[in-house]
C-alpha cells in the first residue's frame, strides 16, 4: 500500500484543488475580491483588472486533504508513512513544516485582504510582513531544534553537525534561507500559471527523490505528491488566460511547502537547485534594485525577470515554458546531484 501512497495523494489533490474552484471562484466573484493591476506592471496586464484573486485557498484545500487523506489510509493499514510518526524528529519535522505554510499563507491572506476588501493596493507594509515572515520562520527552525534537528547533509560531505561550533551558522542562514525563498516563490508568481507551473515541476522532482529512496522519508514523499497534484489541479483554472490568481495567499503558501519539504528531508540546499528560477526572479530584483541606485537607469526592462521578456516582446505562455524548462534542468541536477553527491 506503501507504493501507492503519493498517487493517493496527488490524485486527492488535483481532485480537491480542481473541483473547489466551482465553488470558490464564484464565491470570489460574489464577494468582488478582485485583483487591482498596479500601473507600475505591463500595461496588456489591465485586462486582467478584475480577476478573482486568494484562489490560494484552493491550493491550500488540496494540500491539506489530500495529506489527511494519505495518512489516514496508511494508518487503517499499518503502512510506513504512519509508522514514521512514531519517530519525533520526522513527525515534528512534518508536522511543523505544515504548521510554518499555513502561516505564510495566513500572513498572504491578510495582505489580500488589506489589498482587495480595504482597498490598500499595497496591502501590508513592508516591515510589517518582514516581521512576521521572520517570526514564523524562526519559531520554524525552534521547533526543528526542540524535535532534535542536529545535523543537515551537504551533497560531497555528508551530514553536518549544526548544535555547536561552526555548524551553528546553519541556523542564522536557514532563517534567511526560509524567509528568501518564501518572498522568491511571491516574486515568481507574476503570470498566469508561472508560479504553479514551476512549482509543479519542482514538487514532481522531491516526490521522486523521495521515492526512490535518495532521501527516503514517506511522510515528505506524500507531502510532495500532494502538493504537486494541487499545483495541477489549480493550473486547470491559473492557466492562460487566468480565471483566478493564486494571490499573496497561495504563493506564500507554496513558498513555505517547498522550504518545509526541502528541510523535511535534511536537504534544504537541493532548493538552490530545484527553485533556481525562484531564486533567479528574486536576484532579479535585487540586481535591478542595486544598479538603478547606482546609476539611475534600469538593467532590466523591468523587474522580476519574466517582466523583462514580457516587455521584450515574449507571450506569457512561451515566458512559462522557458521558466518551466529551466526549473527542469535544475531539477534534473538535483537528481544527478543526490545520486553522486
């Protein structure tokens, strides 16, 4: 049964994050929580002036159930995915990893909120939402030290002590890790199905890492197809042109899943990887930040990258495919990266 626990999971999760956009889309349309286009971005983007935005909360659904739903089936049959909880440090590991993307879903949550119901554009303030990122990422990491988190595994080393000496490092560095990558999956989500579709890839590639035993752990592995098959369930409505955005809800969301799955198998370096387009939309930023300080002009036609290819002329569906292709080859290093690593 062990076998067919993230099909399980991914087909629960399609199923769930699919079907619950005939219900919520709708109620979104009722409630008029529609996205407000900024005119800072592509100007063909005011189109879209309207689009019902927290479709997160489809994601969310289908993540969280489709998990419940594997666990539950692994312990009506005593399988291995159950049995993992009897271990503290897997069962804290997942469970606190859940704990940390739901809220940073819930932080996303409120700056829709504050942008769509209260009519503030910019929703929360900047250190408003550093503070509480940084709170939730550090209350993270003190949960994965009490559930006996000692050590992390570099590819071409092994495992590395982090409870004293130089290891101690990890811990400062993980709470920027976590709080990075989290804002670098928001930065992603910037065209219709971008975001979703880079995390689908991204999903698919830890579910077959823990699958095939590079870095065994069954909860992660389920955890993994679940959110993969939500990813697809929620691209049937994301996709080009978008029905409804995934909103500051969903992308923080999935910014905190693939962190939580990244340290659920004490890998979190196999991110640099697997999100490199996460990563490189957020340098982007930074990158078109520092030069415009230092010389006034623009180094990119705008920021975070897929912009760019927008403004050079690139339809947003061949933007989704290159970012897609390259998330796969990072991926596909990942792999090559764990086998020989």
């Amino acid at each position: 049964m062990d076998k067919y626990m993230p099909v399980i999971a991914a087909a629960v999760a399609f199923l769930v994050t699919a079907l619950s956009g005939y219900i919520i889309i709708p109620f979104l349309h009722k409630l008029k929580f529609g996205q407000t286009i900024l005119d800072i971005g592509p100007k063909w983007h005011k189109k879209k002036q309207g689009t019902p935005t927290m479709g997160g909360i489809m994601l969310v659904l289908g993540v969280i159930f489709a998990f419940l739903c594997a666990f539950t089936v692994s312990a009506l049959n005593g399988g291995k995915m159950f049995g993992e909880f009897k271990d503290l440090r897997r069962t804290g590991t997942v469970i606190a990893g859940i704990v940390m993307a739901l809220l940073m879903a819930t932080i996303g949550f409120i700056d829709d909120y504050i942008k769509v119901v209260k009519k503030r554009n910019l929703g929360l303030t900047a250190k408003q939402k550093t503070f509480m990122q940084l709170f939730v990422s550090g209350a993270y990491l003190l949960t994965l030290w009490a559930c006996g988190v000692k050590d992390t595994f570099i590819p071409f080393y092994g495992d590395l002590d982090i409870s004293k000496g130089f290891g101690l490092l990890f811990w400062p560095i993980a709470l920027m890790f976590i709080y990075g990558f989290t804002n670098a999956v928001n930065l992603t989500d910037g065209l219709d199905g971008l975001a979703s579709s880079v995390t689908l890839i991204v999903a698919c590639a830890f579910m077959l890492i823990t699958g095939a035993n590079m870095a065994s752990s069954y909860s992660t592995n389920a955890l993994s197809a679940a959110l993969a098959g939500a990813c697809a369930g929620f691209i049937v409505w994301n996709a080009y042109p978008a029905k409804v955005f995934m909103g500051d809800t969903g992308s923080m969301f999935l910014g905190g899943m693939v962190v939580a799955i990244s340290f659920g198998i004490n890998r979190p370096i196999l991110l640099l990887l697997a999100g490199i387009m996460y990563f490189v939309e957020a340098i982007s930023v930074m990158l078109q930040v520092a030069y415009y300080k230092r010389t006034k002009k623009r180094l990119f036609k705008m920021a975070p990258l897929h912009h760019h290819f927008e403004m050079s002329g690139w339809h947003e569906q061949s933007v989704v495919l290159l970012f897609s292709i390259l998330t796969l080859i990072g991926c596909i290093l990942m792999f090559i990266l764990v086998r020989f690593g």
